[in-house]
C-alpha cells in the first residue's frame, strides 16, 4: 500500500530543550521552519516549511485536559503551520478537517504543513499530526486572505524565554 517516505516523518524536538526537561505543561509553542526548534517566533518568519509542537491548555477549569481533547485543540493551529511566510501569517481559517488514524499518546502535540494551495484569496492547507509515538493523522485547513490584519512575527518582543 502507498504511503508517504517513512524518512521523511515528522519528528518532536529534543526533550532537553522544552521547558520543565521535557513535555511538562509548557503553553507555549515550539517551532521548525528554516531554523531548528524553538519557541523564539520571530526567528521562524520565513519561507521555510513549518512545524509546531505545544501542549495544549485544559479545556475545562479544574480538568486535566485529555489526549483526544489536546489533539483537537492543536488542530486548530493548521492554519498557521500551513500560512506562515516571511510575511507572518496572511490568512485565517474558517474550516478545519482532523483525521485520526490513532489515538494520539500525551497531550504533547506537533503538526508539520505537507501542502498548501492558494488562489484569489483561498488557501486549503494540509499538515501532518504527530506525537512521541509518530505520526497520527492529518488536519486540512480552509483559510481566507486577512491581509488587512496580518500576524506579524517579526515586529514581537518576545524572545522564547519561559518563567515559572
């Protein structure tokens, strides 16, 4: 049966740069691009193709969030790993589609953009879910153009520290 080069699989980054020595509760995001893995955006603001890795916040208050319940949260950021240029990110979705070939094992999430087309102020964008344990499925991503309000990483102050 087809399937893609298991070379070229998604991989997370090393426990040892994440914050707390590994997938503690670190909210905010780690990224790949044309830049190894960190979580400093502006460094990430370029052509490059683009992977993010983040444990995602409980949905409810009191409730330790589940694995199932993360996967979709993450899910929710296909539109960034699949738009995000040397421009920010131009566009914002309006649709997205998660398909689980596996029940995701942490609540640790990567998703990494496979494709992306564009046409007249469309985009349909398609990334790669993974975990510890590989990949796991794929999100596919409606965007529109928002270039009147355009994610602007390069202008950010923030430099990837984290604080407890």
């Amino acid at each position: 049966m087809w399937s893609a080069d298991p070379a070229d699989r998604p991989t997370p980054p090393p426990a040892e740069i994440l914050p707390f020595g590994g997938d503690g509760h670190h909210f905010v995001p780690f990224f790949a691009s044309d830049k190894p893995w960190s979580n400093n955006f502006t460094e990430h603001q370029n052509a490059g193709r683009h992977a993010m890795w983040s444990a995602a916040m409980p949905i409810v208050v009191g409730e330790r969030i589940t694995p199932f319940q993360a996967v979709a949260s993450v899910a929710d950021n296909a539109s960034m790993v699949t738009n995000w240029g040397s421009r920010g990110v131009e566009y914002i979705n309006s649709d997205i589609s998660l398909s689980l070939a596996r029940r995701p094992v942490g609540v640790s999430i990567g998703l990494r953009s496979l494709d992306r087309i564009e046409a007249d102020g469309l985009a349909v964008g398609t990334a790669e879910v993974f975990d510890r344990a590989g990949s796991l499925g794929m999100v596919t991503v409606t965007c529109l153009a928002n270039t009147q309000r355009t994610v602007d990483f390069s202008q950010s102050d923030y430099d990837g520290t984290v604080t407890v």
